[in-house]
C-alpha cells in the first residue's frame, strides 16, 4: 500500500493530490511504526508528518499554484540511473543485514540493554523512550530544539510573520480556501467542538509524556494543529488577534533557554551540562523535575515554531 | 532469508522512490515532498532495525519484558522534526522563489536566469538593489 | 655579537622602510634617512669580513615554519661577497636616485624608496639564507617587492611590462625552483647548503641533470634564454630600478642563487662526475652570444644594456657550469665586477635621460662633449664589462677562459671570446658616437660647443664613484682570488 | 591556570557550546539591532577565549572527554576535544568572530534593524552548531548539529541581495538534504552493525565487521553524503552560486568554516571510525580520490581563471583548495596528512580574509563584478592592500601561510614517488597566479569607472578584520607552531591510530 500511494506521487502531476497523498503516506507510515511497537514515533509521525508538513505544505502551495508541468524527457534517465545505482548498492548491503525483529543483533545486545534493564532506576519514568531522550541523549533533543529554532529563525528572517503591518491591519481579502470553509457551517461546529478538547489533550500529552507515548514535541504539534485549525476556519486575522506573532516570537527563544537552563543550572550545582541529577539532593527528584522541565521547554519552542512558520505561509497568501 | 529482508526491501523502494521524485522533478515543492518521503522511509528503516519479534513498546509496566529497543525511536523522533523544520524553511524559500521569479518551476527560473545574464553583459549594468531590499523598508 | 648584526642586516633595511613611511611629507628627512640605513647596512656588512677572513661561518636560526626546515642565515665568502655588493651598491644607488627621482619629477616617490629598502633587505636574505628554503623565501620577497618598482609610472607600459615581469619571475620560480626544491628535499631529506653539497649519493646522473636544469631555469632571475624576456620588458622602470634589477640585487641574486646551488647543493665535485650541466652549459653559452647579437641590433640605450646583462649573466652561470675551481672563481668574481660596470653604465644611461631627455643611442652623437664626466665613466665602465684591463672585469673573464680551458671546452672558449669582442663593439660604439661624432646640426638644443651640461651632482658623482670602483677592483683581484677560496672543496680537507 | 576554579575548567567543553548556542536566542529576542550585534560579537569572542583555553589544555596530544548530561559514554552523549579538534575550534570561532565584527557595516546598508537581529541570531546558530559538530564525540549528535548548521547556512545564502540567491539556497538546502540523509543511512548501517553510536566505541567494535556488506554499503552512503558537504569535486555543484550570492561579509565565514568542518567530519569518520586500513586498504578510497582530487583542482582553477565576477571566481577557487585538503587526506602520508590539516586552517584563514575584503569593497561599489572592481586599489588603497597580501598568499608564495601547506602537499606525493601529481600540484598554482593575477591587475592598473571615482576607503569596522586576516597570514607563514607544527602531530596520531 505504502508503494503503491509513493507510486502514485511520482506519477501525480497535481500537487494537491500529491500532497493529500503525502499526508496519507505519513499517516500510513505511522500505522507500521505502530505496529514495530514504536508508539512514540508513531504518534509524533502522526502528528508532524501527516499534520503538521502536510498543512505547511498546502499553504506554500496556495501561494505558488498547484500544477506541476509535465517533466522533459532527458530529465528522467539520469535520476533513474542514480537512483538505480543507490538502490542496487542498498540492496547489496541487506544481504549481510541481521534479519529483522531478530532479538540477538548487535542492535538489541550493546547499548540498549541499560536502558531497558536501568532505566527504570536511574532515571524513573516509565517511558524509555522519554528517558533516552531526555536524560541519556539530552544533549541530542537539545540540538534537536535548537533545529527547530533555526527553522523558526530562517523561515522568519525569509517571510518575516507580522513584521508586515498587512497582517494584522489588512482586510483579507477573498480566499478561496478560508472563504469556502467560513461559509460552512458543519464544519465550523466540529471544529468548535475540536480545538477545546485538543487544545487539552495537548496538555496531557505535555504531562503524560512520562508514562506513556508523548513529550514536548507531540504536545507542541498538536498544540500548533488546533491554532492552525482555528487559523484555517476562521482566518488568519482572528487567529493572530488571539496570538499576535509579533509576541509569539518570542516564544522559540524562551522554549530553547527555558532547556538550556536546566543544564546550565546543572553545570552551576557540580554536574555537567544536562546532568538532571545534579538538581536536587535527591537525584531520582532531579530527573524528574529537570526531564519535565525540559519537555515544557521543547513544547514552547516546538508549538511556537510551527504556529508561526504556519503563520508566515499563509500570511504571504492574503 | 526472503522473509526477513522483506521489510528492509520495501523500505528500499520507497526511498529510491522519493529520491526519484526529488531528482526528476522540476517543480520545486514537489521536490520537498520527494524529500519528505525520501526521508520518511528512512525512519521506516532505523525503526526496523530497532524491533523485536514478540516485544512491545519501550514503556516499563509489569509483566512486559520483551522490549523493542527504545534508541532508534529516540533518533527517529529527532530525526522528523528535523525533517519538518527542513521541510518549512524549504517551503519559505520556495514561497520566496515564487514571489521573485513568478514560478517554481526549476527550467523557466533557469532560463529567466539566463535572459537576465544575457541582458546583463550586453548592459553591463550594475546589479541594483533587489526587491527584497525594497520589501524590507 | 655576530648574531645581533645578522639580524641586524636584515632589519636595518626594513626598519629604514618603515621610518621612511613616517616622513612621507618631508622629502629631506626621508632622502636623508635612506643614505644613513644604507650606510649603517654597507658597515655591518664589512664588519663580517674578519669573522669571514678567519674561516668562521656563524649561523642564526629565525623560526621553523616547516618541521625540521628552518629560516637559516649562515655567513659564508660567497654570500657575504654579494651582500657586499648589494649593501654597497645601495649607498650610491641611493644617492643617485635622489637626484634622479627629484631630476625626473617621479610621483610616489615614498613608496619607491620603501620598496627599495624591501628589496634590499630580501637581497641581503638571500646573500646569507643558510639552506635553499630561506633562499627561496627571500627570492620571492623579493620579486614581489620588486614589482611595484617596475610599475612604478602606473601607465599601460609600465603594466604590461610589470605583467611579464611577475608573469616570467612567478611562473619559473614556482613552476621550476619550488618543484627542485622539494624533489631534492625529498630526495634527501635535507635543503642545507653545504660545502660539497648535499645530492652526492642521492641523485643519479639523470635525475641530478634534470634536477639542475630545472634550478637553473627556476632562477628566472637568472635570465637565461628563453627566460630573459622580464629583464628588456622591466626597462620601463625609472632608471635606478634598473640599476637595482641588473646591478645590485635582482640578476645577481638570481646567478647568485645557480652559483651556490651549485657550489653547495650539486657539489662541483657532483656535477663534474655526472656531468649534469651539460645542457645548462650550453644554454649558457648559447644565452651569452645571443644576446651580445640582439644587443647590437638595440637602439634604445637601455635595451641595450639589457641584453647586455643576460649575456653577462650567463658568464656567471658559465663558470658556476664548469665546475671547476677557475669556472666557480670566475663566476664569482663576474658577480662583483659586472655589477660595478652594469651600475656604471645605468647610472650614465639615467644621466643622459635627466640632463637631455634622450634614450636612444642614435641620439647620442656628440654628447661626449657635453657631458665629458658621464662619458668618461661609460668608456670605464664598458672596459670593464668587456674584460679588459686595468679594470676589474678583466679578472673575472680571465678566471672563466682559464677554466673553459682547463675543462678543455674549446668551443666555449671561442665563445666567450667571440662575446667579448660583440661586447666591444656594442659598447664601445656609443662611446665612439658621443666623442667621435659631432652634434647633429638640427639639434634644437644645440648648445655652443664646449658647453657642460651635466646631470645633477647628485647623478654624476655616484658614477664617477662606481667608475672608479671598477679600477679599483682590478687592484684588488688578488684579495677577492683569496677569499672566495674557501669555498671550493679542495681546500676542504 | 590554578586561580580559575577547576569547576569552570572541566566545564569548559559544554561552555564553548553554549556561549553562542545560548546567545542565539537571547538575540533573537531584540529588535535594536546593534544591540544584537553587541551580545553576538561579545559571545563570540568569548568563544575565542574558550577556545584557547581549550587549545591550552590538550597542547602537546591528550584529549579531553566531557560527558552531557553525565551519563557516561556509549549511553550518554561525550564530547571529545583532542588537538585536531581544537584547531578546528579555533578556525570557526576566531573567524567567525572576526566576520562577526564586520558584520554589522556590512548589513546595515541592507537589512532594517529587527531583520538584522535575526540575522545574527542565524550566524550564531551557524556557529554554535558548527562547534557542536566540531566537538561531538557521537555520531548521531554530528547528524543533528549537521542539520543545524545547514539550516542556519541555507537562511544566510536566501539572504542575498540577488534573487539568484534563493534558487542557490535551494539547491543547496536540496542537495544538502540528500547529503545528510545519507549520512543518517550511513549512520543507520553502522549502528545496526554495532549497536551503539560513540565513536570511539565503534572504532572498537567496526573492525569485525570489515567484510560486511552493511559497512560497505555505509562507507559508500557517508562518503558520498560527506563528499556533497564539503563540496568536493564533482559534488561542488551548489558551491560558486551559493557563495556567489549569499550577502557580502557571510560568505566569508562560509567559505572560513562551513566546508571546513563538513572535511574534519570526514577526516574524523575515515580514520577514527571507520579505520584506515578499511577505508584505504579495503575500500580503496585513494583510487577514487586521489583522481577526483586532482582533477577538482585543474578544472575548478582553470574556471577560476575564466571568470569575470570576483565572488564567483573566489567560489571555484575554494572548490580547488578544497582539492588539495582531498588530496593530502588521500595521500595517506604524514606529510600529506600534515598538508590537509593545515590548509584547512590556511585557506580558511586566507579565504575568509579575502572574501571579507571583497565585501568590503562591494561595501562601496555594490557589485562583485571585475569591471567594477578596477581601480579599486587606488580608491581603497588599504582593503585591496589586504586583498593582495592574502591572494598571495593563496597562490602559495613564501612568506605567507599558503606556503606552508603547499610545501607539505608537494612534499607529501613526493614522498609517494607520485612525480606527476607533484607536477600537477605545481601547474595547478600558476594557474592560481593566474586567477589572483587577474583580479589584483584589474584592480591596480585599470581605471576606474566613472561612478566609482570618487568612492571612499571602506569602514574601520570592516577593514580591521580584513588586516587581522592579512597579518595572521603572513604570521602564519613564519612561525606555524600552531598550524602546521600542530597539525603534524595529529597526522601522525591519525595514522598512528590504524
């Protein structure tokens, strides 16, 4: 099915569908990340592959139109060649691949073996997932937050949210899309009836993060959804009168530092930049309170981030 | 040994699928989609690595003691927000292409290009400021 | 104590530069300031003679920029001869270019002077580099201090003069010398100049041949054809740029550098047992009576003495080529006594250009009359490039036909005397035109006859000088002989 | 050393990061520009110092290892700081915090004020993430700080005045993409093998596995992954136009760092991850190399020489530079190794400098092109001074810093016996007399055009950098205890290490 709808896109010259096809990718690929029990990533893939590119991406397309022209000939061989030779050379690595789901490769027999047998004691939430990413490879997430704030910065310093006095000011004029949606009225009661309660899931979902799949990250984006949902329906002036972007920038900034300083707060007790357990006198406290803290920081940014890059998009549209 | 590549082997496809889409097309926002699948296959590969026949997610409850290995998770998710923030800041850009060249199709900017240097050489004119310059005051 | 004034040698020149900057608006100060650093330099100089004399070669080390490769300066006979010349040569090259630049109205003439003592201090780096790195280092400082000085009027002559300049000296310096050196470093290990050299034992004949042709070519300072075109095109420069190029620093550095090559990386010994110079010999040969032929077709007085120089120049590379005691002697020696006659000659060419405005050779007749000093010290020092004596030029070609016969070359010996005698009748017919022909009637500047009408003092006393030293060193063959005996290996025990 | 607490000494390798990391965002939250300026340039050279400090502590060989989050390696993260990287932190710090300081002349012609914090906030990003890759020691983390970097460099390329730039920031955002998604696969493959993500654990653990397909397969994924990074020939497509039209001073701190730190990256996987002898003996990456290299430097010189817009032509001119570090790192001798390392510095040096010094003098003309170019040096007597110094310097002439490494390149394939590519090597440098010539001719001895006549020496803020630039070439070409002295020791170490 997977290769069938990626099939599908290489042959779609309508972007639209191409990109619903995407969005149906994604969401697809979440199913089997589900199924290799990988919950956290399903739900984050979900959550940003299927929700959050998929509607940047509509949003740039609103912009730039949707036909993509038919392709000349001489641009097709030398790609199929590449990708033909990269395939090949794939290929040939497989054969000598561990078989899959089998539980003795190095994979499952090196490193991973503390996390799932120690984890537990040494840095106490449930979710392993969670405590790798937050604890052991904290230094990771927080590059991670800082990719995302790079983006924020780029795509700002690109288009530049509310830096245009048209934002707010300007009477938005006709279109099509927010037009159509206004207008009908199904759509605008289930939302109404939407953004609430998702708005509070992306609460616990912040919260639950350590015990079951959750975090920051999947808080933030669906924070961000339920923003851009109410954006999407009744426009982007109303959106940004609730949060105007010119204050929501400063949110990415806070998000990141609000991370930085757990660990920096942590070098000034005697641990090492991260090192939770350094926190409080008690170290299990310590990660505990620094890993929440931490998450609340990436869900600032991560929220922020995407309300504004969405911002930024369709912003350009009016 | 079909059965236990098998899931590696699509994997394969789909990758050498969106690289395809990335490399062959012109348009640039369908090219941001190749790379969205090029790389969302990937994530399919490093959580194949990591699963376990018989295990569950990595989530610490009584009675489960078959895990899948929680380190590929973590990479991944880091590895799709990467993605997106790619993903957007190609879009901004995109977005920018359009509003400067009018298209974003890869060959008409190539070839708007190359008028302009064309003009260029036969003026000799000195580059003036761009428009973005002007968008900016 | 050494040590303080080898590094005094090579800051006094720079540190000149510098204060020259600082009084950019005083032309007095600045011109004064010039004749002192000089001065100061030409003393440190002669003040290595005894340590020199008594068989001492001290040694300084500046910095390793490359692992086990130093900046090395070491004093030896045939480093410090040059230096000699070199700083000496300075004093009045100065002297001269005050009154010049300020005859001839030149601009910048700040940086001129800055460059210059650049210029001096890289020619004194080479004079005293310790090992074929140094030697290098220097050697491209010195192209590119040069360079202003070629341009210096700034017009599309001067430019296009300057492009082949750095073009030519660039191009064969990286392209030849750069690429030598490192083969011999790899080959073995080391780019220390040392008495006997370095390559015995490393190089086979063939490599130790091409080694040498690729060294000697690499010396594009050294002019030898087809490598010679820099030295006419740089004739744009003022006249005291060129009595820099061809008599103080540049073509001596660059025969320099084939001599102690030679001497200190081939060994003579080395080369005389594989016979690697024989293709540079006869470029040499070759280079030397050619250009003694185009000389005689120049009319342009400078051109003249252009090509005049890259015959004189291969006598150097001749007798570094022969490797024998009298060849290395005589090529040594020919670096002293044709920088005396080449400055000579410069000098006066620049002379007449101040006083008259005239630079071609056919507008020379009768002049001898006017400008009887000038004259005079053209005829001295044209005796003395030619060979003959009583001026010091007759001791150098001496040494080189002695040893063209001891290696028993016959054909080169007839060349180099078949050189000597275009010498002569290139050079002697100017001097014949100024004395023997009279002023053309026409002459709009004709003046009663018997009137004097000298450069500036500043010009014409620092030619009679160099004129004098080219007497003088005849004098003094025997002394010179000496000392540059210790670099031959055969009075290495 | 014993005043400062110790406390702050072993903190040293996570402060390096944060002091821009963190300065990032706090930047960002200005909209005085100058302010933002203020906090950048404070934050970088406070980056310097550090990293000196850090130079101080692992002189002489040694290495230091600092656990984040400390949690100790292969479960946490470890960040490694050995001589090879210290230098590397050098370079991106101290010349990023020179570019820094031009920087503010440079933009304010161009941007309003709000943008230009923004855009130090970009720069800042660009070099924290540069010095977390520089400093990681975990494969992964390199991934993530990878992807920083090249969002960060993307943005400052889009920046440019010409629209041109945007197409070259996207194809660079394209192809960069790709790049690094090989080298996740890369990295996939290794971890599959080995089950862990620490370099120096899977140096110990990759050796069993040399006849595994999977190794090979990752090999070939990250060399060419790596290889779209650096630019190296002939994967420098996105290379002339990107630098050709990012805006002004930036281009200088791209050309300094950003394909510098993608080459450590790659020296750091060949030699202490993969190993050498599997990336040589077995994958024979010197048959790929070695020709590669030497042909990137004779094509992408040789269009050097052709050009007739001076950004463009210092743009192929680095794809050439980048040529030699290919090289020595193929050569696969200290010599040659030796060479690498410190024309990384060097060019760095000497590249940013003058890149630096040609935005200083578009600071005036508004154009890169050589026809506008001409006279400049008597206009601005003082920038195209620096200008000259550090183009003779890239030629490799003595004296100067560029000389150095040429000299241990050349040595390096003579050592090899390899007379050809010295020969080439050669022929390869008068063409970059010839490119140099070119631009300091036009900019001496030409007039110049009319509207230009009467322009102004560039701003002190800009023409400083530019002289700190010149001067530490030439300095560099005397006393190299820090380049090629330094550099020595890690080739032998590398080579050592197989």
């Amino acid at each position: 099915m997977l290769v069938a709808t990626v099939f599908a896109i290489v042959k779609l010259d309508h972007l639209m569908t191409a990109v619903m096809l995407m969005g149906f990718f994604s969401l697809l690929s979440s199913c089997i990340f589900m199924i290799l029990d990988a919950v956290d990533v399903a739900f984050t893939e979900a959550a940003v592959g299927a929700g959050a590119s998929t509607i940047f991406i509509l949003a740039a397309l609103a912009i730039v139109g949707r036909k993509s022209k038919k392709k000349r000939r001489e641009k097709t061989i030398l790609p199929l060649i590449i990708v033909t030779c990269t395939g090949a050379l794939l290929l040939y690595a497989t054969l000598d691949m561990p078989y899959f789901g089998t539980p003795d490769a190095p994979v499952h027999t090196h490193v991973a073996p503390r996390y799932l047998l120690e984890s537990g004691e040494e840095v106490g939430p449930p979710n392993i997932v969670t405590s790798v990413l937050a604890s052991y490879r904290g230094y990771d997430t927080f590059g991670e937050a800082g990719v995302v704030f790079t983006a924020f910065i780029g795509v700002l310093l690109l288009l530049g949210a509310g830096t245009r006095k048209s934002g707010l000011e300007r009477e938005a004029p006709p279109n099509v899309k927010v037009e159509s949606m206004r207008q009908k009225i199904v759509l605008r009661e289930v939302a109404d009836l939407l953004i609430a309660p998702v708005l509070v899931f992306a609460l616990y979902v912040q919260w639950h993060g350590d015990f079951g799949p959750g975090g920051g990250f999947q808080a933030g984006v669906i924070f961000a959804s339920a923003i851009i949902l109410y954006a999407l329906i009744y426009g982007i002036v109303p959106a940004q009168k609730i949060l105007p972007p010119r204050k929501l920038a400063y949110f990415p900034g806070i998000g990141l530092l609000l991370y930085a300083l757990v660990g920096v707060i942590a070098m000034f007790k005697g641990g090492n930049f991260l090192a939770y357990g350094a926190l409080m006198a008690d170290p299990h406290d310590g990660q505990h309170y620094g890993i929440l803290a931490i998450e609340l920081g990436i869900g600032i940014t991560v929220a922020a981030v995407m309300i504004n890059i969405f911002f930024s998009l369709s912003e350009r549209s009016l | 040994m079909i059965v236990g590549l098998f899931n590696y082997w699509i994997v394969i496809v789909l990758m050498m699928a969106g690289l395809y889409i990335v490399m062959s097309s012109g348009h640039l926002v369908k090219k941001i989609i190749g790379l969205n699948v090029f790389q969302t296959s990937v994530f399919i590969f490093f959580i194949s690595m990591g699963a376990v026949d018989g295990g569950t997610a990595p989530i610490l409850k009584d009675g489960f003691t078959v895990f899948s290995n929680p380190l590929p998770h973590v990479l991944i998710l880091t590895a799709i927000v990467v993605g997106v923030a790619t993903t957007a800041l190609g879009l901004a850009i995109s977005v920018r292409v359009f509003e400067a060249y009018g298209t974003v199709e890869e060959d008409e900017i190539l070839a708007i290009d190359r008028d302009n240097r064309e003009r260029e050489i036969s003026v000799s004119t000195v580059v003036t400021e761009s428009s973005q310059n002007e968008r900016d005051q | 104590m050494t040590d303080i004034l080898l590094y005094a040698s090579l800051l006094v020149p720079l540190a000149g530069g510098l204060l020259l900057l600082t009084q950019k608006d005083s032309a007095n100060t600045r011109d004064v300031i010039s004749i002192i650093t000089a001065t100061i330099l030409f003393l440190i100089i002669l003040s290595f003679y005894p340590t020199v004399l008594a068989g001492n070669s001290p040694s300084i080390t500046l910095a390793e920029p490359i692992q086990g490769l130093g900046i090395v300066f070491t004093i030896e006979p045939l480093g410090l001869l040059f230096a000699t010349v070199a700083s000496g040569l300075w004093i009045l090259t100065t002297i001269y270019a005050i009154g010049y630049m300020r005859g001839a109205n030149e601009t910048n003439q700040t940086r001129f002077f800055l460059c210059f003592a650049i210029s001096i201090a890289a020619a004194i780096g080479i004079a005293f580099a310790g090992n074929l790195l140094t030697l290098f280092m220097f050697y491209e400082m010195l192209t590119i201090a040069t360079y202003p000085l070629v341009t210096h009027k700034g017009n599309e002559a001067a430019r296009q003069g300057g492009r082949v300049y750095l073009g030519i000296l660039m191009f064969t310096s990286i392209g030849f010398l750069l690429f030598a050196i490192l083969w011999t470093y790899s080959l073995t290990g080391t780019v220390e100049f040392k008495p006997g050299g370095i390559l015995q034992g490393h190089a086979s004949p063939t490599v130790a041949l091409i080694l040498l042709t690729l060294f000697a070519f690499g010396t594009g300072k050294a002019a030898l054809m087809p490598f010679h075109r820099w030295l006419p095109s740089a004739m744009v420069a003022p006249t005291p740029v060129s009595a820099l190029l061809h008599a103080v620093a540049v073509v001596k550095a660059g025969v320099f550098t084939v001599l102690k090559i030679t001497v200190y990386v081939f060994g003579i010994d080395f080369i005389a047992d594989t016979g690697a110079s024989t293709i540079i010999l006869w470029v040499a040969a070759f280079t030397l009576t050619t250009a003694s032929i185009v000389a005689l077709t120049k009319d342009n007085l400078k051109a003249r003495l252009a090509y005049s120089t890259v015959g004189q120049l291969s006598y150097v590379i001749v007798g570094a080529m022969l490797a024998n005691a009298a060849g290395i002697i005589g090529g040594a020696m020919q670096i002293a006594m044709h920088a005396m006659g080449k400055i000579t000659l410069f000098f006066c060419a620049g002379a007449i250009y101040v006083a008259t405005k005239k630079t071609e050779i056919s507008q020379l007749d009768g002049l001898g009359h006017r400008m009887p000093f000038t004259f005079a010290a053209f005829f001295v020092g044209s005796l003395s490039i030619i060979g003959l004596p009583p001026m010091g030029g007759a001791w150098s070609k001496w040494f080189l036909l002695i040893g063209a016969a001891d290696a028993e070359q016959w054909i080169l010996l007839g060349l180099l005397l078949l050189s000597s005698l275009l010498n002569v009748v290139y050079l002697l017919s100017i001097v014949g035109r100024a004395f023997f022909v009279p002023l053309p009637a026409n002459s709009a500047t004709a003046l009663p006859a018997g009137t004097i009408q000298e450069a500036p003092l500043n010009c014409v006393v620092p030619l009679c000088l160099t004129a004098t030293g080219c007497v003088v060193l005849f004098l003094f063959g025997d002394a010179l002989y000496n000392f540059l005996q210790p670099i031959l290996p055969k009075t290495e025990p | 050393m014993s005043q400062i607490p110790s406390q702050l000494v072993e903190q040293l390798p996570a402060i390096q990061l944060l002091l821009t990391l963190l300065a990032a965002p706090i930047c960002s939250m200005f909209r005085n520009g100058d302010l933002s300026w203020r906090i950048a340039t404070v934050a970088s050279w406070a980056s310097v110092a550090c990293a000196f400090a850090l130079l101080h502590q692992v002189w002489g060989g040694g290495s230091i290892s600092y656990e984040m989050g400390g949690w100790p390696p292969p479960w946490g993260i470890e960040v490694v700081i050995d001589e090879l990287t210290a230098i590397v932190l050098l370079l991106v710090t101290l010349f990023g915090a020179l570019v820094m300081t031009a920087l503010r002349e440079s933009l304010s012609s161009i941007m309003r004020h709000q943008r230009q914090s923004l855009y130090y906030t970009t720069f800042l990003l660009c070099m924290a993430s540069l010095i977390g890759i520089t400093i990681t020691g975990d494969a992964f983390n390199v991934f993530v700080f990878l992807e920083i970097s090249s969002l960060a460099t993307y943005t400052l390329i889009a920046r440019g005045r010409d629209r041109r730039a945007l197409t070259a920031a996207f194809r660079y955002l394209i192809m960069g993409t790709i790049g690094a998604t090989f080298i996740l696969i890369a990295i996939g493959f290794m971890y599959m093998l080995t089950g862990t993500l620490n370099m120096a654990d899977l140096s110990e653990r990759l050796p069993e596995h040399y006849d595994n397909k999977v190794l090979h397969a990752s090999f070939a994924f990250f060399t060419i992954g790596i290889a779209l990074k650096v630019a190296m020939f002939p994967l420098h497509y996105w290379l002339p136009n990107a630098y050709t039209y990012s805006p002004k001073a930036t281009t200088a701190f791209l050309a300094a760092t950003a394909t510098k730190v993608s080459l450590y990256v790659m020296i750091r996987f060949i030699f202490d991850v993969y190993g050498v002898e599997f990336a040589f003996g077995q994958m024979q990456l010197g048959t790929l190399l070695v020709p590669l290299s030497i042909a990137g430097i004779l094509v992408a010189s040789l269009t050097a020489v052709f050009q007739d817009d001076a950004k463009r032509l210092l743009a192929w001119s680095s794809v050439a530079q980048l040529g030699y570090m290919a090289l020595g790192i193929a050569l696969l001798n200290a010599n040659g190794l030796t060479s690498a390392v410190t024309h990384m510095f060097n060019h760095a040096m000497m590249k940013a400098g003058l890149f630096l010094a040609l935005a200083t003098m578009i600071y005036r003309t508004q154009s890169s092109s050589l026809a506008s170019l001409s006279g400049i040096g008597r206009t601005m007597p003082w920038t195209t001074g620096a200008f000259a110094i550090l183009g003779i310097g890239l030629i490799g002439v003595p004296f100067t810093a560029g000389f150095i490494s040429k000299w241990y390149l050349v040595s390096g394939a003579l050592d090899k016996d390899w007379l050809p590519v010295a020969v080439l090597l050669i022929i390869s440098s008068l063409m970059a007399i010839a490119y140099i010539g070119k631009m300091l001719d036009v900019m001496y001895f030409k007039p110049a055009p009319s509207e230009f006549a009467e322009i102004k020496e560039g701003p002190k803020s800009m023409l400083i950098p530019c002289w700190i630039f010149a001067l530490l070439t030439l300095y560099f070409g005397i006393d190299t205890r820090l380049t090629a002295g330094l550099a020595g020791r890690v080739a032998s170490n590398l080579l050592g290490a197989s």
